[in-house]
C-alpha cells in the first residue's frame, strides 16, 4: 500500500487560503502542497494527473461567485467530490519592523482588496495594487526586502515569509466565508457513493416557455433544496444562460429522479459532483 502523500493543486502561493482550506479538509491525511499560479494552471494540472486532488474557491458570503472557475470546472471535465467552508481572516502583513504609518502601497488579491475597504477608507494615502495572490504578495515582500509596502494575507502567510502583522483581521464584515471544492479527475467514472446529500449541476434551458419555473416547481415537488442558483451568460447566444444549481436532499433516489424530470425543460444538463455537504473550518 502506498504512503506517498496525496497532492493537492491550489491557486497561489504556500500560505494562501487555499492551504488552509486543503489542511482543514484532508486534517487526517498526509497532504502535499503543489501550488499553481492561476486557477486556470490549477485546472491543467489536475488534468493532466500531475497531482491527486484540486481545490479552488468557487465563492465568498461578500464578494460573491468567481463566476470564470465555474465554467472552468464545467469545460475541465473534474468532478466535485467535496467541499468546505473557511473563515476568511484577513491581515496586512509587512516586513518586521514596519508600523501602519510606514505603509505606502498594498498589494493583495482583488478579492481580498474588497473584502477590506472599509479599513483602508480610513487611509486614503495607501495606494491599493491588485496581485495575483494574497501568499504570493507576502512572498514578494519578503523576497525583495519590500519597505512601505504591506500585503493582505493570512497569517499563515506572514508566519511562513518571516512577516509582521501589522493589523489584524481587518476584513470588513467578520462574517467573511469563502466556499471551496474539492476536484478529482474521475475519468468518466459513474457516482457511486448513494449516501451523499448535496450535488452541483449545470444545466441551459430548452426553448420552451416558462422553463426554469417548471425546474424549480419541480425540484420543489421532490422535496430538492435548491441552495444556490448561479447564471452565466453564453457567449454567442443572446439573451441565454447557463444554469449552475447546488442541490440538497435527503433521500439520493427521489434526487435521481428529480434530475430525470427535469431534463425535458434542459439542455446540457450535466452532474457536476456529488458529496457531503461541506463543514465550516475556522482554522
């Protein structure tokens, strides 16, 4: 049997919230961390079996949905096989030694950037520089000696490049989740686990009239939660949309079935994943 440990793609740099979402899910296993720059390298490697496992975000309880991973998770072919749920602590980070007043330019995410306005409205001399990454801005600070200069990150980021907190948790709204999920490349495998109770689909509408109302009349009817419904324009078809659907159930048949009734209302439709309903990490 083998020991190797499992390895996990995340977008960023070591230290990046994606690590923490990748420690909290896998906690009793032995991981490896492969980080890629982009979500889009994220995906590639997964598919091309260079690591076991991918995780990305998929959306925050205040920026919303990164609307271009879920076509990247549809047009990759990966599978949902789990999720979880991290309290997203935010840090200005900076070399040690560096106070607030030191503090001329930050570079962070623009997601993070958002997620901490309201801080930095109360410096509007700190110039805001959007990046590709939270860890990867600490790293760069580190790596170069960066005076004046801070990065939002997490504080396992400021722990691995030898960093200083400047200030702490300075997201605006404490109430700060972001969703991840888990990906494998299951190569076409059917679902087998009918004990799970939570799916994602995607889905586009067949041209009739009143489609939509008709699938969630009938998802309704199966006793099917629909805990999140997310739409996305098609390029080149004015005016439709593409469905991206997270279901909860209790009962895995009376789900099959609710997906076999909504077919003739849908195009496309298309199991993202199905699995157990992600726990919050506060890590």
């Amino acid at each position: 049997m083998s020991t190797a440990p499992k390895r996990i793609a995340i977008q960023g740099g070591y230290g990046a919230f994606h690590e923490i979402a990748a420690n909290a899910y896998f906690k009793n296993e032995s991981i490896e961390i492969v980080p890629r720059n982009t979500f889009k390298d994220l995906f590639a490697a997964l598919q091309k079996g260079k690591v076991d496992y991918g995780i990305t975000a998929i959306e925050n309880s205040l920026a919303g949905s990164i609307l271009p991973n879920y076509t990247l998770l549809r047009d990759s072919k990966m599978k949902v096989i789990g999720e979880i749920y991290l309290r997203i602590k935010q840090n200005l980070v900076a070399l040690p030694g560096q106070k607030l007043i030191d503090i001329k330019e930050v570079y962070s995410h623009p997601m993070a950037i958002l997620q901490c306005q309201q801080f930095f409205d109360d410096y509007p001399d700190i110039k805001l520089i959007d990046s590709l990454d939270t860890a990867l801005s600490a790293k760069k600070i580190a790596d170069e000696q960066l005076t004046g200069i801070a990065a939002i990150a997490s504080t396992l980021a400021a722990r691995n490049y030898n960093l200083e907190i400047v200030a702490a948790s300075i997201e605006t709204n404490k109430e700060n989740y972001t969703r991840f999920l888990i990906l494998e490349d299951k190569n076409g495998e059917p679902f087998t686990d009918h004990n799970v109770n939570k799916s994602s689909v995607s889905f586009a509408l067949a041209h009739k009239i009143g489609s939509l109302s008709k699938i969630l009349s009938t998802f309704s009817f199966y006793d099917i939660n629909l805990s999140k419904i997310q739409s996305m324009p098609i390029i080149g078809h004015d005016w439709e949309y593409q469905f991206y659907i997270d279901l909860e159930f209790d009962n895995y048949p009376m789900y099959r079935q609710s997906l076999k009734a909504v077919e003739p209302f849908t195009s496309n439709i298309c199991v993202l994943g199905e699995y157990y309903k992600g726990e919050v990490s506060f890590d």
